[in-house]
C-alpha cells in the first residue's frame, strides 16, 4: 500500500509537469526507463524552451507568493522572456507558426501590464497574465494546463 503511493506518486508528479497529452499509463512507463528499451526521450536534456518555461513557471509562483503575502515589490522582472520566440522547443514538438508568436507577445504584454500596475491592480493583473499561459497551452502542449489552472488567484 504505502510501496504503491511511493512509486506512484513522483511518477503522477512527472506527469503533471511534463509537457505531454499522453494517457497517465503510457506517461508513468516512459518516465520509467528501465521500463521501456531505451527511451531516447529520457536521456536528452530539457531544452532551451522548457527551461524557459519551467522559469516563467517559477517567476509566476513567486508573484503569486508576493501577492498572498502583501509583498510591496514584485519579484525581479523576468528579462529572460524576451528569449521567448528564439528558445529551442523539444526535438518534433510542434511549434504554430501563427498561434505561438500571438500567444507569446500577449505573454509578453500580460507580464508588462504587471508590472505597469498599480499595486491594488496587481491581483488581476495576475491573472490575466496567467491566462496568458493557458491560452498558449489550450494549442500548444496541453500537459502543464492543470498546473496553470491553479495558479489563478481570488480577486475580492
Ligand atoms: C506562447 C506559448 C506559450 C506560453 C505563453 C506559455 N507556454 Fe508553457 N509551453 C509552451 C510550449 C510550446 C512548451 C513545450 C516546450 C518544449 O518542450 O520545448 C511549454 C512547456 C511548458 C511546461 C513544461 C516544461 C517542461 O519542463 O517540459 C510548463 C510547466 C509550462 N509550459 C508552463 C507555462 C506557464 C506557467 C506559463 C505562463 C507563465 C506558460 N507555460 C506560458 C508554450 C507556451
């Protein structure tokens, strides 16, 4: 029983953070190496466009953290987004050559608009940057859209 959870859990983590629009059983196996003939997947490191969204990820995180706790300041601009439309995808991900440019400026322009707000705007400004996100997700890369679902926060 515990065995279970312990083996299951990181691999449902990996799940989640993984871009990925497999079923969870095909993704747990081929997070699983010695599960499979040699996943070529596992071996190759994240690329350029992954970090970079694993960056905007946590820069999202800390405003969010920032705002619960009545931080003053936001946290440091995130000047690495200007990387953004250069970053190298994953080897065969399909990158649209209409949507993603769009959906990356209005990214681009939500983070802007943060840090152009006033404080007691900040909260929706927030959220309409992590909107941002999702609208990107909802054509490119579905596997991160329950993460991004919970980033929004409560705006009174
Ligand atoms: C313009 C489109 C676009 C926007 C905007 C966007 N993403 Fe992504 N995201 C992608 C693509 C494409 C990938 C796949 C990258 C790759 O594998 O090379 C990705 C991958 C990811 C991943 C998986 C990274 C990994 O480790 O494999 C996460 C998590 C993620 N995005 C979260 C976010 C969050 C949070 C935001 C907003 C702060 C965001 N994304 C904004 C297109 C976008």
């Amino acid at each position: 029983m515990h065995f279970t959870i312990r083996i299951l859990f990181p691999l449902f983590l990996i799940g989640i953070i993984a871009c990925s629009a497999q079923p969870a059983d095909e993704r747990a196996t081929a997070a699983a190496p010695e599960l499979t003939s040699g996943n070529p997947q596992e071996v190759t490191p994240p690329s350029e466009l992954a970090l970079l969204m694993r960056r905007m990820a946590a820069h999202a995180d800390s405003v969010k953290v920032g705002l619960a706790r009545g931080d003053k300041e936001l946290p440091p601009y995130p000047t690495e987004i200007a990387t953004l439309f250069t970053a190298t995808p994953t080897k065969d991900m399909h990158i649209d050559p209409i949507t993603f440019p769009t959906f990356g400026k209005d990214y681009q322009d939500k983070v802007a608009a943060l840090y152009d707000a006033a404080r007691r705007d900040r909260p929706a400004a927030y959220n309409a940057l992590v909107q941002s996100c999702a609208n990107c997700h909802s054509t490119h890369c579905p596997g991160p859209m329950m993460r991004i679902k919970k980033m929004y926060v409560a705006v009174k």
